[in-house]
C-alpha cells in the first residue's frame, strides 16, 4: 500500500517536495483492531503548523513518517466486537490507504444518512463540528443577532454561516477571497451579504455590508480581518476565535489586530478555542445539522480531489483557497 510521508520541515509556504509517497505493507490489525481501507481523506489547515517542530495543542509530523489526520473508510477485517467487517467508519489515520487501529478510535458512520462519505468528514464531521460550537458555545450566538464569518466559503465557515442563517440571525455577511465565492454565499448559502476581501481593505467593505455594525464575528482568518472586525463590532460583540489562516505560513508574526484596546470600552468578549476540547457536543451537532441535512435547509459543497499521490497537491490548493467548501482526497 502507499502512504504519504512528512520528508521535511517547510519554511513560509510548503511545496510538493516537503512530501513525499511511499510503499509499505498493509499493516496487521491485532486483538480489538480493525483494518480500514480508506475511501475519503482529508486536509486540514491546521496540518500546516504539524509540519514545523513547534509545541502546541497536537505533537508535530515526524519528518520520514507518515503524516495523519481525518479519514473515512470500510473495515475490511476485524478483531473487535461491535465493528464488523464491511461497516464504515471515520478515525484519524488518514494520508495512507490501509489503516489498522482500535475499534476504541474509530466511529462508525451510517452511509445512507448522508449525501456522501465525505460528508462525515465536512458537514457531518470535525468542521461541522466547529462551526456548530464556535457560532453557538464560543460567540454565544442569539437570535437577531448580526454575524460576520470570515473565510466563509470553506469548511467551517460556510457551515457557520449557515447555522446562524437557520438559528434566527439578523444578517450574516461572510467574506472569501473571489467573487464567485461571495456570489456562491449570497447565492446558494444564504447569506445576506458577501465581499471579496481581495477587491478592498476589509474594514472598508466590512463597514459597507454591516452599516450597523457586528455582534458576533467568526474569525477563520486572523489579522486585517480581525482588525476590521473588532472596529465593526457593537456593545458587548462576542468573537470566536477559530482560526489565522492568513498567517499559517508567515515567518513573522503579523502587526494586526492593532486596535484592540476597543475590546476595552465596547467590553468585547474575543474566546478562542480547539474542537477537540468540545467533543460533548457531538450529538446535538449532529441532531441539529443531521435533521436541516435531511429537511433540505443547510447545503455544503465540496472540492474534491482524485487519488492519495495527490494528496499533498490539495493540502496546498487548500492553504491558496482553491477549494470552495470542504477538501477531500478521494482514494
Ligand atoms: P477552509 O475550507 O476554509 O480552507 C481554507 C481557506 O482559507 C481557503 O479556501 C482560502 O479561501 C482561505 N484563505 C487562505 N489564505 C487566506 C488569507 N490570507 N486570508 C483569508 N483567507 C485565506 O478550511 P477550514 O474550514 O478547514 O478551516 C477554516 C479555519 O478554521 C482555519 O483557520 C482553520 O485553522 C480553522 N479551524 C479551527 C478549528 C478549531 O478547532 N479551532 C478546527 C477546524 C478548523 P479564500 O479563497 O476565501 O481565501
């Protein structure tokens, strides 16, 4: 079988040659494992900060081993009660095409209750997930309230977008990085307003689609974004801070957000936060986007990518925003 492998440490931004593909042999599930053929991979961007030797909430890739992350398959032999040959599951053990781990690890997936495997990877999976407590737990979202989501067509925030839209919000404005991006938002998403963040300085067009102002930002992006987000926001506005993206690749901490001595007086409540850590959720998550899945009202596409050799070449698009919703590798 193949695997992809870390084969060394980018600096700035990665390139192709910071991976590379090898042949292994399948591995032997043993007592309580279950051997996985991957069908769905996933990429993530929190994968880019794996890649450098740095401490943080999740040990870092080893350069020479195999790189891991979310990934669906079908169990295809057994040693485990309960998790039998033929069912679909997600685990953790993705960038390869067989794994073996602990039934303990993996969650079976019901295959018929979404639009595709993938999806328990997107909408149904860990950036569904995120969406669904960085809007309602982290930024206390209320009904009425005014929400701006950054990085708005990707995973997590077209999902976030979304579940403000059906959970009563007063506009939802979200901002990506093309125009047909901002039109799929408005168009297919829902949301009242978008911009694309290339065409001018986002506090500009932020002010413009929000004239008066924010209660909740879902920040995905970082820097000018934030910056522009915390001079929009009103008395008492609540930011979820998911993510950076614009500085994943930076070798220089970036000088934004520079005004946020205003979270001082407008008593502004900025949380950040690790899906990991809110993994309780799980079933009302997945009752509450399960059951808009099944009526119809919350859509999420998909980008995706044919073939594990391409693996690394998606994980890149993915950081350039070639992806319009969730970026899956289908094996
Ligand atoms: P996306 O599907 O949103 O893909 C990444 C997107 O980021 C790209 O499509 C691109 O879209 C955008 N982007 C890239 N560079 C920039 C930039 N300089 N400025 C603005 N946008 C940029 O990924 P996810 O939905 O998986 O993740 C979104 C965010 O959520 C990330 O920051 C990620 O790290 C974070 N996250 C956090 C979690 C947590 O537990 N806290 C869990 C999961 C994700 P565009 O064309 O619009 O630029």
């Amino acid at each position: 079988m193949r695997e992809i492998r870390l084969a060394s440490r980018p600096v700035g931004w990665p390139t192709a040659e910071n991976f590379e593909i090898a042949e292994t042999p399948v591995p032997e599930p043993g007592p309580g494992q279950v051997l996985i053929r991957n069908v769905f991979m996933s990429v993530d961007p929190y994968m880019r900060g794996r890649m450098n030797d740095a401490k943080s909430y999740i040990p870092p890739f080893r350069v020479g081993h195999p790189l891991d992350g979310g990934a669906v398959g079908e169990v295809v032999a057994s040693n485990a009660d309960g998790v039998p040959v033929g069912a679909f599951v997600s685990h953790n053990l993705g960038w390869r095409e067989f794994a073996a781990t602990d039934a303990t690890r993996v969650r079976v997936v019901d295959p018929a209750a979404a639009p595709s495997l993938s999806a328990y990877l997107g909408l149904l999976g860990m950036t569904g997930l995120t969406a669904y407590v960085g809007l309602l737990d982290i930024a206390q979202f209320r009904e009425g309230d005014t929400v701006f989501v950054s990085g708005a067509a990707g995973a997590v925030g077209s999902v976030a977008g979304q579940i403000a839209r059906l959970r009563g919000a007063k506009r939802v404005i979200g901002s990506a990085g093309s125009a047909e991006k901002a039109r799929h938002l408005v168009d297919d998403l829902g949301f009242d307003a978008a911009f694309n963040y290339k065409d001018a300085p986002v506090r500009e067009q932020l002010r413009a689609a929000a004239p008066d102002g924010i209660d909740v930002y879902f920040d995905n992006v970082g820097g000018d974004h934030l910056e522009a987000a915390i001079g929009s926001l009103n008395m008492f506005g609540r930011v979820a801070l998911c993510g950076a993206i614009a500085q994943y690749n930076d070798t220089t901490p970036g000088a934004a957000p520079r005004n946020l001595a205003a979270a001082i007086g407008k008593e502004l409540n900025l949380r950040g936060f690790i899906v990991g850590n809110h993994g309780h959720r799980t079933p009302d998550f997945v009752a509450e986007v399960g059951g808009w899945l099944r009526e119809g009202r919350i859509t999420a596409r998909e980008t995706i990518v044919d073939g594990l050799e391409n693996a690394p070449e998606a994980f890149l698009g993915l950081l350039r925003g070639e992806n319009t919703g969730k970026m899956v590798v289908r094996l």
